[in-house]
C-alpha cells in the first residue's frame, strides 16, 4: 500500500525483524540499529544514508526525499525479536539511517510504538533526531530512561537559521530543535547536542562552534560528540550542487579532497577536535551539570 502527500510517495512495507546487527569499524560503540523509515523526508544536501536508497535501484539524490519506506509491522517485529531466549537486552540504536522522527511519523506512530515496546521489554535505547516531534514521546522516553536506560541526541551543524535552511532544507530549525532539547531535559530526558557533521569551510569556523555549544549548554545540553562530514558516492551529486550554488568558491577543494577519501584530511580532523576542545575549555563554566545516568541504564532487567 502506498500514499502521497504533495512531495513525497510513502510505501508501506513488512519487514521479517526490526533490528539490525552493527558489526562496523566506524560504529564501534552500536550493537543493534532500529530504522522505521527509509528515506527521509529533511533531505539533507550532506545525508550519508542518501546510499540506502541505491539498493533499491532508486536515484539517492531525487528519491531519498520523495520515496520514502515505511516499515508498518516495526513494532509487533521488535518485539517478536525482543521475546526471542537469546536476546540478551543490548543497547539499541534508533535512527542511524534516517530520522525517526521525520514527518512520516506524525501519522504512523512507528517510532513512538518502539519506544513503548522497549520499555515494557526493559531494553535500553538511544535515539538521534533533529525533529522537534521527539518532545511528543517525551513521557515514555523519560519512564524508558528509568525503566532501562535511554538518551536522547539532537543533531545541530548550526544555529545560523539561513545556512541551516540551506543545508537541511525539510528539517525544524535550530532554534526550534534548542527548544525541543530544553523541554526534553525539563521533562526528565537525557539528552545531548550532536555537532554533526562539521563541514569544512563552512559551519567549523571557532565563532560559529562556539555559538552552537554555547547554545547547547544554555538549554541544558551536553554536547555528545562532534563528526567532521565524510563524503558518501551517493551523496556527492547533493553535495556539490548545494556548493555550486552557495559556495562556488569550495567546490574544487571538495572535488579536489574527497575524490581520494571519504573523510578529510587527519591534519584537518585534529585541528578540528583541537578547535573544538579550546572551545569547551572556555565555555566550560557554561556547561550545565551532568544530567544523571539512570540506575538501570546499560544494565539488565529480570523484569521481576
Ligand atoms: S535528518 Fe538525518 S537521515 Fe534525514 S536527511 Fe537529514 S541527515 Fe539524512
């Protein structure tokens, strides 16, 4: 089954399990990923999971945005999968592919549904979103985090709204996502700021670092952790059309940097992360106090 808003084609699909084993180098930390969506409908020019959309024969570049798959049996599947004698209640990570909380949501529930499977199977969880609709299911993530464990993280590349327009055209706003975190905190989530991805040349300046964590520390967040932008092939044709149109001046030192690699340069990376530390060394006075892990969290529940 399938139906269309003004842009996007939504087609609903069943899948056999809804997790998925991570068994990546590059995500060392993730041990099982949820998606309930694929596609999303923000359409970030710098998306990375833009490559998902390729195995389906389908144009990373136009489709992602406009075909978007919806998982419809995601919750009854979690929790067959979560029932199984060998699921040993390890920690799952929702939305490494796309946004949980894109506007798909609003009318399938799946993300919420999860996130209540999870609590009654006592499993704990983290999510990453830039939607302010995350502040809907901010009751059962706050009695999840005291169940299981759950945190929160809210992706933010800027706080300047034009650039932000530019780059994550479909997404709420910065301010509108600083707010969500605010809430969130206020209502027992635990939440942190994801500065990613940092892109060369244009949102890593110090200033501009240094409004965002400073922002992030002003409504209650920590910030998690920084990801300098690495380059996908599928999103390469996104990519370099939002710079010939907003920074013609950086094109070639893309083409030129990411035709050899994935991520840039080490030398880049370290000034970046020393950039970075220099700000929160200074901003440190600003941080707000560590919001405290759950009793449970990352540990297992006999459900007794
Ligand atoms: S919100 Fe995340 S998944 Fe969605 S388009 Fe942006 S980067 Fe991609």
């Amino acid at each position: 089954m399938s139906h269309d808003d003004d842009r996007t084609r939504y087609i609903e699909i069943t899948v056999q399990s809804a997790l998925t084993r991570v068994d990546s180098a590059r995500m060392p930390g993730l041990k099982w990923s949820l998606n309930p969506y694929r596609g999303c409908k923000h359409n970030c020019v710098y998306c990375y999971a833009r490559y998902t959309h390729e195995f389906l024969e389908l144009d990373p570049t136009k489709d992602f945005a406009q075909t978007v798959y919806v998982k419809r049996n995601l919750p009854q599947a979690l929790r067959a999968d979560l029932r199984k004698s060998s699921w040993q209640r390890e920690h799952v990570s929702i939305g490494t592919a796309t946004d949980p909380y894109q506007p798909a949501e609003g009318r399938y529930q799946l993300t919420r549904n999860a996130l209540l499977v999870l609590r009654e199977q006592l499993t704990p969880a983290g999510l990453v979103t830039k939607n302010t609709m995350a502040l809907r299911d901010a009751d059962i993530m706050a009695s999840l985090s005291r169940a299981a464990g759950f945190h929160l993280i809210m992706s933010i590349s800027t706080i300047d709204p034009v650039l932000a327009r530019q780059l994550e055209p479909d997404a709420p706003t910065p301010q509108q996502r600083l707010r969500t975190v605010q809430q969130l905190v206020e209502a027992g989530v635990r939440v942190s700021v994801a500065l990613a991805p940092v892109l060369p040349g244009i949102t890593d300046g110090e200033s501009q670092l240094a409004e965002l964590i400073e922002a992030a520390y002003d409504h209650g967040a920590e910030v998690a952790f920084h990801q300098p932008f690495r380059m996908y092939s599928a999103t390469r044709a996104s990519l370099f059309a939002y710079l010939k149109t907003h920074h013609p001046h950086l094109l070639e030192p893309y083409q030129r940097v990411y035709s050899v690699r994935q991520d840039p340069p080490r030398e880049y990376r370290w000034k970046l992360s020393d950039r970075i530390e220099r700000v929160r060394r200074r901003l440190a006075p600003r941080q707000p106090a560590s919001q405290p892990m759950t009793p449970n969290e990352g540990q297992l529940q006999l459900g007794l």
